[in-house]
C-alpha cells in the first residue's frame, strides 16, 4: 500500500504464515512492482487492496511495509463489499490513515508489525501479541514501567491512534477520528523536536486532546535532534506540556511504535489503561 520493498526481506514473514500460523498467503502484484518511492503507482497499490478487501474468503490483510502512499489511496477505494464481510487489517506507521478510516466506519483493526519487519531482532513479542488477536486467544495486560511524567488514574474507552504525523493529517479530512471519550495512543519516527512540539500544539488548540479519556504515549524514536541549536526539551516533556491542563491519565514509553517491542494494538477495541506509580497497564 505505501514505499517500495526488497521482496527478499518478507521470507521470515511468509515462513512464519505459512508453516507456523498454516495460513494461505496471497501475495498482490505491489509485493514486486516499483513506481520511483512507491510499490507500484497508485492504480496498482490501489487495485490490489480494492481486491483484497471485495474479496470474501480474504480474512484479514497484511500491509507489508509502510513508508509512504497509503493515504493517496483513500479517496479511491470502495469499502462497499468490505463492509458486508469485514476483515483485519493489519499494519503501522503510514497504514495509520487506513485505521482512522476504517474506525470512522465502525471496523475494528490491528496497529501491529508488518512482514517486513518479521525478521528483526528482537520482535518475537510484537509478532506474538498479533498472532493472539488474529486467532482470537486472549491477551495478557500489556506493562510499562513508572515513568516520572505520567499522570495517575484509570479510563476506559475505545482504543485509537497510531503515527502522530499521519494522525495530525487526517484532522479535518473524511478520516478524523472522533476522540471523545477515547483512549488515544501516539508513535513516531525521525521527526524533529520542534515538529513534535507544533503537532502536539495543533491537537491541544483545535480541542481535540479536551476530550481524551486517556493518553498513551509510545516510541518516538530516531528523533532529529539539533545540537547547535537546542529544543531545550525531551519529546516526553513536550508531550507532557500540551496535555497538562487536562486531568486523563497519561503514561510514556509504552512498546508501541517503530521498535522491535511494537505490541499490537485492536484499534477500535475497548481498552481498560492504568497508570500508578508502580507502573501502566493496558487490558485489552
């Protein structure tokens, strides 16, 4: 759906569905095609996830990598048959977009690592955390520890987010996500202090954060920092400064974003998150 990719890096991915999981893989034409940045132009990304999700013996749909594109897909796909016989769909990072649009039809979805990265060191509990929810078997509380800018308290609500970038994109789009009374949860990648900064700006002054029920606040990492003219603050403390004036329950560096530890997460789901002073809990 998004950035081209070595067709070579998805044999742990296909060893893994197909002889571990005894999946049937389907593989679309964009697996090998190219178009400059792209796999494929957006005629046959498109045609290949419009396929995918009319086809009614598909039962859920792997992104295989992000990058870019995805979100030059949206306003050409056709959700009429999906709807009828829904599916998982399944990816981070640039596939955030598809989530918020998916969710604004009621569809539940999977945040969670794509094939590509199935080889990395390191990503055994990412792949495990999204082979339970595919298979329907029950997922433990996902932890993370005491950090000194969490807010303590408990909330309850629908699980929603993804990449901060892409999530800032779809505000006043057909894809914005609705985030009263929502548990929200925020990644990014090689971004810059100051970026993160205005994004967080944008939510809090377009009174998108008033509503929250709670924050998750994941791996924002391979941050560009400036040396010669420092931001003056980590990325925790720019987040923690544009949602102090509200009182939900906020934790950081929960295992969600672009590192191997990259839990899955049921966008859409009901999720029960706390956070004390020993530490977070998401129930899921």
């Amino acid at each position: 759906m998004a950035s081209r990719l070595d067709y070579d890096t998805l044999q742990p991915a296909f060893r893994i569905l197909r002889e571990e999981w005894q999946l049937e893989v389907l593989e679309g034409e964009s697996l090998q095609s190219s178009h400059y940045q792209f796999a494929g132009d957006d005629f046959v990304r498109g045609r290949d996830l419009q396929q995918m999700l009319d086809n009614p013996d598909i039962r859920a749909i792997f992104s295989a990598r992000g990058g870019y594109g995805s979100y030059r897909l949206l306003d050409q796909l056709d959700f009429t048959q999906f709807l009828k016989t829904p599916k998982w769909i399944i990816g981070f990072s640039d596939i955030t977009v598809l989530h918020c649009h998916l969710h604004r039809m009621g569809v539940q979805s999977l945040h969670a690592i794509m094939p590509k990265l199935f080889g990395t060191e390191g990503a055994e509990d990412s792949i495990e955390s999204l082979r339970r929810l595919l298979f329907g078997e029950p997922v433990d509380p996902y932890t993370s520890p005491a950090d000194s800018l969490n807010r303590p308290g408990s909330a309850s609500g629908q699980l929603v987010g993804g990449n901060l970038t892409l999530l800032t994109h779809t505000l006043c789009t057909p894809s914005e996500v609705d985030l009263r009374g929502k548990i929200l949860f925020i990644e990014d990648i090689d971004e810059t202090l100051y970026s993160v900064d205005r994004m967080m700006i944008q939510f809090r002054r377009s009174g998108r954060l008033a509503g929250l029920a709670g924050l998750v606040v994941g791996q924002f990492s391979e941050m560009r920092i400036n040396e010669s003219a420092p931001f003056g603050k980590t990325v925790n403390e720019i987040i923690a400064e544009q949602v102090a004036g509200f009182d939900f329950p906020v934790c950081f560096n929960f295992p969600v974003g672009h590192v191997p530890r990259n839990l899955a997460m049921p966008v859409g789901r009901v999720a029960q998150l706390e956070v004390t002073e020993t530490g977070s809990r998401l129930m899921i």
